[in-house]
C-alpha cells in the first residue's frame, strides 16, 4: 500500500515537469546514447550534464540525474542547482515513504514535500532538453513561410517563441539556403504578441535587422553587441501597436541562466551564441520572422501558396498596365493604408495620375515572398519586397516597394493592405 502512495505522490509531484513534452517511443535510449557519445550535438561538458539530468528526472531516475550532476562546474550553475534540488526532493520523498509506519505521522509533510513544484523554473532544462531530442530525431525540413528570397536577403532569424528556439538560415555557396544556427533564446516574460510599450511582450511579426551596435555603456545589462529590429512596422502601426527598442541581445554579465520568457520584450540569447550571430547580420537585408510557432516541412507544401500570390500579383499589374484604373483599384484592401492614404485618398489620387497616362509599363524584379506565421484581423499575411521599375509617356522611375497582403481565408484573392516605398 505505501508503495502506491508513494507512487502516486511521485506521478503529482513530478508531472508538470514530465509532462512538458513527451518523447518518442524508442527516443530516450538514442538521447542516452547520443549523451555518452562525443556528440557535436554537445557544447560542453556542463550541457551534457544538465542535459542528462534533465532526462533522468523525465524518467523518473533522480539517483542518476544527481549522479550527471556531480561535477565542480555545474556547482555554479544555476540551472543544475535547481535539477540537483529537484533531484533531492524526490529522493527526500521516497525516503520519507519508506519509513512506512515509522513516519505515519509525517503524512502531512509527505503530502506537502510532493506538492512543491518546480516546473516553471526548471522550464529552460525542458527546451533545452527538447531541441536535443529534435536534434538527435533528425528534425529535418524548410521553414515554410520563407516563400522567395531574392539575392537581396543574406540571412533569416526565426525566433519560434513556443520551442524558445533561434533558427539561423543563410545561403551556401550552391546559393541553396541551409540552417545555420539553432539557439536557446529567451523571449519577453509575458507571453503572446506585443502591443503597447511595456507590456513585457516579444512582438510577433516580419522585421528586419537595423543596426549592430557595440557600446561599451550596454555591456552589463545586454551583453557585448545589440541588434535593434523595425518594430513597429507599418502592419504593427496599422493595428495600433506601438513601443520600441526591441533587439536581440545577450544576457547580463553576472548571468549565466534565464527561463524562456524574462525579457522586456526583446529576444535575448547568451553571450558566447550572440557574438556568434553577428557574422550573420547584415542590416536592412536580414529578415526576422518573430511567432509563437515556425512550420517546417517540404518545399512542395508551397506550391499553392505561391501559386495564389502569383495569380494576384500579375492581374494586380496587368490591370495597372491595361489603364483601366477601377480594376486596377480593385486590387486593394477595404483597410489599405500607403502614408497618409487611406483607401478613399489613393483612389482620388491614382484616378487623378492615371488620367495623364497614354500607357503605363511595370516590372518587377529581386522579389522577396514571406509568409506572416501570425494569422492577424484581416487573416493571412503575406510580406512582398521588390525593385517596381515604372514607366510612362511621361514619367519613369525604380524604387523597392513592399507589400502587405491579406486574405480571409484561401479561396479569397489576395489584396494589397498596405503599400510602401523602401530606401534601396
């Protein structure tokens, strides 16, 4: 009998930790093996402790997670001071249930001892956990919402929010886009996505990188280099969000651990992995692509997708081309705002300059697809960047425009929410 009560004061004191995430059958045995290899999966000795200890206690084993433990580095690491007390509170339990009778007037202790929860400060150990599993388990496939790249774009941050994870993409040199980085990041202690200043919230959304910034007067708080991002873009403006100052950056100097969400709002990785990225930033040609989750799959899962923009990119151009300006204006959102323009206003406008035309040619070129993960109050989004080269018998010009197109769902044509000049 006390064998069952100890059993299922085990199963209430350890299940929100266990139950996290759950592993694959067969899993645990390739985690351990990939664990007492000489894994390039593997930073350091002290990650493949934590990392063992953390599956011991998902398994229940708290002799063996003390045991990965035991080392002199992982005495001044927060992290594995917490798994070490976890560990120890298990341990503590079934000793105190062993006692059987002797302890009978204990009970209240015991009920108390099984009640403390240490999940949600134990909860970097589980995603860290979580991206070795998907590491050793071959994770394989394309970010699904980078549709078209042109030669403009030199690399991709995706910050999934709900895996707590970086992922890097770059070209090779067959100019195939391959990942670069997987990171822990850390993202704003609130979670969902931003919408006023201060509301410890990372914004969801497409944004680009704008800086590399070395200060000195930063170091202690965000660590040796800041990448600031465009928020709030002209989508994030449009819904009446607002705040700024979001960037990626890294830890403070005196710390070596945070939890997923304990930011004001920017994205922040540790120190040695933040250096690591700035080979990757190039400003105003690096896309960050911020959601609660990033898709992955087969390249072939875009084919509709594409399909669809590109029906409703060429009629937008051929009937721009065709002067006839009412289906050309047909192609915008209800919603559409270009500066100072709402819908009303462009109409005025654009009936006015296509009334001196005798033709009007348009191309584009360097184009730039990107799927919002983000579903938002017009539904789907999809960011378009591209050279627009114009051309009439009176004017010509080339500028980069960026588009925001929307749909309600996926029988719809896409129309343009918001239009925008962009310096080349």
């Amino acid at each position: 009998m006390l064998k069952i009560i100890f059993f299922v004061l085990c199963c209430m004191s350890g299940q929100a930790f266990a139950e996290e995430f759950q592993l694959k059958n067969g899993l645990e045995d390739r985690l351990w093996k990939a664990l007492e290899s000489d894994s390039d999966n593997l930073q350091n000795a002290n990650e493949r402790s934590i990392l063992g200890a953390t599956l011991a206690l998902k398994q229940n084993d708290f002799s063996k997670a003390l045991a990965m433990l035991e080392t002199a580095e992982n005495n001044q690491d927060p992290l594995a001071s917490l798994l070490k007390a976890e560990a120890y509170r298990r341990a503590a339990l079934q000793a105190v249930s062993s006692a059987g009778d002797y302890g009978k007037n204990n009970k209240q202790s015991e009920l108390q001892l099984a009640q403390i929860d240490l999940s949600s400060d134990l909860s970097e150990a589980d995603v860290r956990l979580q991206a070795f599993a998907d590491k050793v388990d071959g994770v394989t496939g394309f970010p699904l919402d980078l549709l078209f790249l042109s030669a403009d774009v030199s690399s991709v941050f995706l910050v999934d929010k709900g895996r707590s994870r970086l992922f890097v993409y770059q070209r090779d040199a067959e100019n195939q886009w391959q990942r670069v980085a997987d990171e822990y990041v850390v993202t704003g202690a609130k979670g969902g996505d931003k919408k006023q200043r201060g509301d410890a919230r990372t914004p969801n959304g497409i944004y680009r990188f704008t800086d590399v910034r070395h200060d000195a007067k930063l170091y202690s708080k965000y660590g040796p280099v800041v990448f600031p991002i465009d928020y709030p873009n002209a989508l994030d403006a449009l819904h009446g969000k607002n705040g700024n100052g979001i960037w990626m950056h890294g830890y403070p100097e005196d710390v070596s651990r945070r939890p997923p969400q304990d930011t004001r709002g920017c994205f922040a990785l540790p120190n040695a992995q933040l250096q690591k990225m700035e080979p990757f930033v190039i400003p105003g040609k690096t896309w960050v692509v911020i959601s609660e989750h990033i898709a992955f799959g087969e390249r072939e899962a875009q084919k509709d997708l594409l399909a669809s923009l590109e029906k409703s990119l060429v009629a937008w151009q051929q009937d721009w081309q065709s002067l006839d300006t009412e289906a050309y204006l047909s192609h915008y959102h209800h919603k559409f705002r270009s500066g100072q323009y709402d819908l009303k206003a462009w109409k005025k406008y654009k009936t006015k300059v296509n009334g001196s035309k005798e033709f009007i040619r348009v191309a584009f070129s360097r184009l730039t697809l990107l799927h919002d993960p983000t579903p938002w109050a017009e539904g789907e989004v999809v960011v378009a960047e591209f050279i627009q080269h114009y051309q009439s018998n009176n004017y010509k010009d080339a500028e980069r425009k960026r588009l925001y197109l929307a749909r309600p769902d996926q029988d719809a044509p896409w129309k343009i929410l918001i239009e925008e000049k962009v310096e080349l």
